[in-house]
C-alpha cells in the first residue's frame, strides 16, 4: 500500500485560536483530567469502567430502554435473567469504552503494543495498490480497534464530525497520531471516499447502523427487518474496492484486545443489493454473537421500519 490520502480533500485537524475562547475552557478542562487519568494501568482502567458502567446502568433512562429492546428483539431464546446479565455486562462495556478511547489517543507505541495483538495484516499487503474497505462495526472497542491498525498500515477513516470543535480537534488528532498520510472524510463526502478507493487508499467504514430510509433497503439482521445501507457495495463498485470485515475484541480476562483483519469477500458485490445488504448484516451478526456484551446496543438499529409496520421502540430520545 504505497498511495497516500489526499488531504486537500478530506479533513485535517487545524489548531485555531478560537478553539481557546473562553466557552471553551470547560472542555479542555474535561479532556485535561480525562487524559490524567488515561495515565493509569489498563487494569485500573478497565476497573473504572465497570464502576463507570454500573452507574450508566443505575441512572437508566431511554437509552437502558432501547439496549433492553435491542437484546429483547435480538435474543428471544434468552431468559429474562440472561438478558438482564447481558444489558449489565454491556453498559459494563461502555464504561470501560470512555478510557479506551483515551488509551487509544494518548498512549505511547510501546503501550499499546504490550496490551494488542493484531492479525491478518498480510490481508492489507495482498492487496497490491487496490483501494479496500476495511469493514469494522460498532463494537466499544472501536477507538482502540482502528488506532491498532492504522499504527501497522495506512489508513483512512469515514466519520461523523462531532458539535464541539475542541472535542472534534482532539478526536482528529488522536486518531491520525500514527499515519501522518492517513485522512478522514466527513460521512457524507461520498466523492471523496469513492476517489480515494481508486486511487488504492483502505478506508474504514462501518456499516452498521440505521441511517433511515434513504439509501436503505430492508434486510434481516438478527432476524428483525433492518434499514440496512447499500453503500457498501456501491463503495466496492464504483472504487473497484475489496471489502475485508474487521473486528476488535476486548479479551475476557481484561489483559488486552484481539483486532483481525479478515480475508477480503469473494464475490462482493453481486447483482442484487438486498442480497448484499443481507449478506454483510449476516457477518456482522457472526461477530456479535461472538461478543454481544462489547457491542454497540444503544444505538436504535431498528429505527426504521418497513412501510407498515408499527414501532419497536416504545419511545424515541430526542
């Protein structure tokens, strides 16, 4: 993987001295202790986490609602118990997320080599100067799992811009801190994601959420009618890209993270895009279920229903 991103068409971080206006000083004070204390063990961390996630779960609110209705719809053959362990060991995964993203941002190389193993990396080599889609999905660990890789190869990322301009600086920074040729394209730069792909950038993309019904077709995920988006064979299409999922898993006993790249999809994409849309749904099902309590829950993938059918979130947070 030799080409580099393109910059003048993606988003860079630029310090401005107006991100040192007064409105402001409040953030850099939170991200200043939150990355004091990133400074700690991994253990100690990961302990903080869990405290920090039994609180999240303790406070409740809408978004406990729609994990509770996520894992009711997704695992029906789950007892009430086992549902209730599973949202606890969930919101257990979000807490610790908080200092994982800080890890991710702040630790040093050396670190973070101690607590990652990553594999498949030869599936990026292979490529030989075809752009790819690196497929990861909504898992906590998704900070961790994407620093991880790009400290080993080149990458780009798509991403959603966040409505604090400190907060927005600092994630950039953070996240393009090991490849200085690496960019990260806003989600809705379409163009400039496609020109990338052909010009042989990988870029990280995750396709699991709901993002309505533009752009969607219905295909079942966990056997529930999902808003599933088409873009991810329309990306391998017009980039004459490859599609390699990606996964990041945090190791049962807290002594680190297992980050795969997987073999690149053969025969992606066909010629029918429910087909296509059913058939990534259905891998990033397979890893779910592998790990269901480090998975991304809260978000509400079963927003969007097909034309007809009722709610299946009995309220929605503005």
């Amino acid at each position: 993987m030799t080409s580099t991103a393109d910059p003048a068409k993606a988003h860079q971080p630029r310090f401005t001295a107006a991100l040192l206006h007064p409105r402001h000083w409040p953030t850099w004070l939170l991200l200043g202790l939150w990355w004091l204390v990133s400074k700690l063990p991994l253990a100690a961390l990961l302990r903080l986490g869990r405290v920090l996630g039994r609180l999240m779960y303790l406070a409740g609110g809408s978004r406990r609602r729609i994990v509770e209705r996520n894992i009711e719809l997704c695992f029906p053959e789950l007892s009430a118990g086992q549902r209730r362990a599973l949202v606890k060991a969930n919101f257990a995964s979000y807490g610790m997320a908080v200092f994982e993203v800080a890890i991710s941002w702040w630790w040093s190389h050396r670190r973070l080599e101690n607590i990652v193993r990553v594999s498949g990396v030869e599936h990026l080599e292979a490529l030989d100067g075809q752009g790819a889609l690196l497929m990861a999905m909504h898992f906590t660990t998704l900070e961790l799992g994407g620093q991880a890789i790009n400290r080993l190869a080149s990458i780009d990322a798509m991403y959603r811009p966040h409505k604090s301009p400190v907060y927005e600086y600092v994630q950039s920074v953070g996240r393009l801190k090991n490849s200085p040729d690496s960019a990260i394209y806003p989600r809705k730069d379409v163009r400039g994601v496609t020109r990338a792909l052909r010009r042989g950038r990988v870029i990280w993309y995750a396709p699991d959420q709901d993002y309505g019904r533009k752009q969607s077709v219905f295909a079942p995920f966990f056997g529930v009618a999902a808003a599933s988006v088409t873009a991810t064979a329309k990306f391998a299409r017009l980039g004459n890209a490859r599609v390699l999922p990606f996964t990041h898993f945090r190791r049962a006993d807290g002594s680190g993270y297992e980050v795969t790249v997987h073999p690149p999809l053969e025969d992606f994409p066909g010629e029918d895009e429910v087909a296509d849309a059913a058939r990534i749904n259905a891998i990033v099902e397979t890893f779910v279920r592998h790990c269901p309590d480090q998975y991304l829950w809260a978000h509400r993938r079963f927003k969007t229903r097909p034309p007809g059918e009722p709610p299946l979130y009995a309220r929605d947070p503005k």
